[in-house]
C-alpha cells in the first residue's frame, strides 16, 4: 500500500508513502487516495483529515514515469475520481 492512514482522536491522517519518487502519484496510489478519503466521510468519529506525505516531501504532483506505463497511467476520464485522485470539482 502506497497511502497509509493513521487515527488519532478525531483526526484521521492519509499519508502518501512512495518516498523514493517524493511521492509522486501513479494510478494506484490516486486510487487509494479516493477511497481513503471515501472512508473518511463515511466515518463520523472524524471532524478533520489531514493529508501528508512521508520522507520529508509532500508530493511531487503525478508520476511522469506511470503516464508511460498502461498498468500505472492515470485516470483520464470526465466523471468519477479524479487524475490524482479525489480532486475532482
């Protein structure tokens, strides 16, 4: 798993954990990122989550090196998750 969660009080934590490309996102890790974020609306012990990444550096934006894999490219399409995952309007 790329995106780690950790919970304390009522703050719920999604940690991108891929620091050997400071945490660049591919197609697994977006998908990961929405459904984390699905689990935290859905949980009502949580007022607030905070989104972080591991090794020093927050996220370096997508994984150019996944756009050139099928199995890794991101999501493209008009509805649904978003590229990097829940940052849909």
């Amino acid at each position: 798993m790329t995106i780690e969660i950790e919970k304390k009080d009522r703050v719920f934590t999604i940690i991108i954990n891929r620091p050997e490309v400071r945490n660049a996102i591919d197609r697994s890790c977006a998908d990961q990122l929405a459904d984390a974020f699905r689990t935290f609306e859905a949980d009502v012990d949580f007022d607030v989550a905070v989104l972080c990444g591991a090794g020093g550096n927050f996220c370096a934006g997508a994984d150019l090196e996944a756009i050139s894999d099928p199995d890794r490219v991101l999501r493209f399409e008009e509805s649904g998750d978003a590229p990097l995952g829940p940052s849909r309007n």
